[in-house]
C-alpha cells in the first residue's frame, strides 16, 4: 500500500527542474506538468503537477501483439494506486480494420502503463507530497531523498548536447500536391476534414532529453506537457490539449481545432484572435470534429447526457491562439473506463471524420509512422478517474538510435489553401526547433 509524506520545499520550479534531473537516472518516469499560468481554459484545468518515477510493476505491448486494450484494463483492475502510461496512435488497429506499415524510426511501444516506484505532486505553495511504499524505503530515508534532491546543484540548462537542425521529410512541392489530393477525396465525400501530418527528423544526434524538455516548457508552456522515459526512448512533450478526462461519472473531451499566429504587438493580437473566433473555415474544421466527438461519447453514455459545454472558445498560449470546444457525458455504470477510452480513440482532432476512412487516408499520405505522437499520456487514480493528453508540439528521441523526430500537421478541409496550411504546420515546428537550439 501506498503511504505519503510531506517535504517542505523552497521553490517549486527550481525542486522540479532538480526533480527531472534526479529522475534520470531511473529507467521509466513519467511528468505531467500544468503549468497553471497558461491554462485559460475555464472549469477545467490542467495535469497541474504529477511525477511517477521508477517503476514497481509495469504492462506494455508492441505493435504486432493483440488484445492491448484489455491489458491495460488487467492492469489496472489488479492494482489500486495510481498508475501513469501512456497509448500510441497505432492502437487504432486493435479497434478498426486498420493498418500501420509506415517506418518509424523511434519504435515507440504501443501502450506502456506502469505502478510507480515514487509520486510526486505539489501541495500548497510550498510543499511537496511524495508517496512511496513503506516495505521499499522509511519515511525518514524519504525525507533525506528530497532533501538530496533539493541540495543537488542542477546541470546548466543550456547543456542541450549538439546543435540539432531537423529536416522535414516533405518538400513543400509535394505537400502542396498532398493537400490538392485530399481535397479530391473531400470533393468525392469520402471525408470531409482529414488532419494531415509530416515529420521532421534528425538521424546521429546526442541530445539532453531533460535539457531540451525544461527549454520546451519554458519557451511554450502548455497546460498539458510532459516529459516520458521508457527504455532509453523519450517524449518531450508541450502539449495543449487535453484528449480526455473522467472524475465521477463525468467524461469530458476538449477537442483543440483552429489555430492563429501570436503578435508581439497587443493591437494586431487582439486583431487575430478575432479573426480566429469568425473564422468560417476555422469554426467548420471545429464543429465537424465537436460532432464526432458527442458520437463517440454517446456509445458509453447515459441517453441524453452528452452536451457541449463551449463552442468555439479562443484561448492564447505563448506561441499560438487556439480554437477549443467542450464536450461532457456521464457515463454508464456498465462500462468500464478502457470502454470509454477505447470508443473515443483515437481523437477525432488527429484524425478527421469520418474518423474511419480519415485514418485509412492518413496511411495513405503520410510517409511515417505517427507511433506515439497522436496518442496520449496521463495517469489513472486508485479511484479509476483518469485525466490523458493529446501528444502533439511533441519531440522523441531513441537515445539507442540516435534518432530525434516531430511531426506537425493541419485540418484538411475543401477550403484549405496548401500555402496557408504549410504555413500552420512552420508555426507549430517552430517552438520545437528552437528548443533544440
């Protein structure tokens, strides 16, 4: 059983940048980091703060082993505590009749959940709640473990490793022709929105993980980033946007579609969030998606229980403005949370709908593996609430491999102009090539 103490602490972002440098040294951990000063976003916030690190027992799949879903819900069946993981993109295959034969050069498993040898989260301004298990290690020597951490003088972060300059893998010629022949298909109805990604990479690079991830979060702060390590492979994560979250019975989805620039200059920023919020490709790309996402919830819902909160609410972040809806249900007391997840996955913002056909689509056009980008991370209480992110404005690297990668990508719609959406796509690379800077 799981018992917790309190350490008081001077400063919380110093203890957590001293936190991930400690937390390297273990073979798995998990951050979800809030970062509460950027979340707008009303009646919902963010991961706040919560670290698991080492791991006492742990489930994961590859890609070519069956029946993912239901270990997962083994896994948590078996184990009342809290538990941190994540799922990748390609589980769609275990829910569809779908495929995934792209390369992927950081290979990624297809789900990874694990018990926590540690967890940390803040409470207060200025204490710092650590659980661990009293069989493994005392109270005491726990206290002498944050005080160690709190003690250690911290890497400089500049300390990136090498200079990484990614390649994206499309020339612009060719997405151009991609967008043109996507918009064939919306013109045959064969989908009406289909959110296309590219991939920018890097092949023999040394990086500092944790260096590139506290530069990350704190050139774009995000109410849901986080910082994933398992066998030597990372994601660096600066995401904002949540895919899902359960407390109670409740479900709530918060799909992100539409996105503007940000200006240094307050007159010309106000201007374009404005144009944002009128935007009638913007709000076309948002609702189609919101609609998908009310018939997903549906399948596990009370009858009459799914609504939207907010439609088309703009909120800044420190690189973009972003178009959000709401979307809640309550949830049937038959269905078990994997349910839940597995009817809703993957998110309808990443894929487009009709969300079958978007994705068949998606192998189609694209030219790598999405793995975990598209997916989720998060964590699930001993209470069996949850609360996942969508892994976008997202880095990984295979340390073993040398191998770094991102993709980017935009909502594909009949009235998308490539050179507009080319355009979406710089914007998002940008924040994660200058942390690799």
């Amino acid at each position: 059983m799981r018992n917790f103490t309190e350490f008081l602490i001077d400063n919380k972002s110093a203890f957590l940048r001293k936190l991930i440098h400690w937390a390297e040294k273990k073979d798995c951990f998990c951050f979800l980091i809030g970062n509460e000063e950027v979340n707008q976003i009303p009646g919902y916030k963010g991961f706040e703060f919560m670290a698991g690190i080492g791991k006492v027992l742990d489930v994961k799949s590859e890609a070519h082993e069956e029946n993912s879903f239901q270990r997962i819900q083994d896994f948590i069946e078996a184990k009342s505590d809290t538990l941190m993981g994540f799922i990748s993109y390609d589980l769609k295959n275990q829910s569809e009749k779908l495929t995934s034969a792209n390369p992927d050069g950081i290979e990624m498993p297809l789900i990874h959940f694990f018990q926590p040898e540690f967890t940390f989260e803040f409470s207060g301004s200025d204490k710092i709640k650590v659980g661990y298990f009293s069989d493994r290690i005392s109270e005491n020597k726990i206290i002498d473990l944050c005080r160690s951490i709190e003690e250690n003088i911290s890497a400089n972060e500049d300390e990136l490793g090498e200079n990484v300059n990614p390649l994206c893998r499309v020339s612009k010629a060719d997405y151009s022709e991609n967008v043109r022949k996507i918009k064939q298909h919306i013109q045959l109805g064969d989908v009406y929105e289909l959110n296309y990604c590219v991939e920018f990479f890097a092949e023999n690079v040394e990086v500092n993980p944790a260096q590139v991830f506290l530069r990350l979060n704190k050139i774009s702060p995000a109410p849901f980033s986080s910082f994933y390590k398992i066998d030597n492979k990372y994601l660096i994560c600066a995401s904002p946007e949540r895919f899902l979250k359960k407390e109670g019975n409740k479900v709530i989805a918060q799909p992100m579609k539409g996105t503007a620039r940000r200006s240094g200059d307050i007159v010309e920023d106000k201007m374009i969030k404005e144009q944002l919020f009128a935007s009638e490709k913007e709000r076309a790309e948002n609702v189609m998606i919101v609609d998908l996402v009310r018939n997903d919830l549906s399948k596990t819902a009370n009858a009459k229980t799914v609504k939207v909160d907010e439609l088309f609410g703009i909120y800044s972040f420190p690189q973009v403005h972003q178009m959000v809806s709401t979307v809640s249900a309550e949830m049937r007391d038959d269905i078990n949370i994997i349910d839940v997840i597995k009817s809703t996955f993957p998110m309808g913002s990443m894929t487009g709908a009709p969300k079958v056909k978007a994705m068949e689509l998606i192998e189609e056009f694209e030219i790598a593996k999405r793995g975990l980008f598209s997916g989720a991370v998060g964590y699930i209480t001993k209470e069996k609430d949850f609360d996942f992110n969508v892994v976008i404005r997202s880095i990984q690297y295979n340390a073993d491999k040398k191998y770094l990668s991102f993709m980017v990508g935009s909502a594909i719609t009949i009235n998308s102009d490539p050179e507009k959406e080319y355009e979406e796509c710089m914007l998002k690379a940008k924040a994660l090539i200058e942390a690799l800077k």
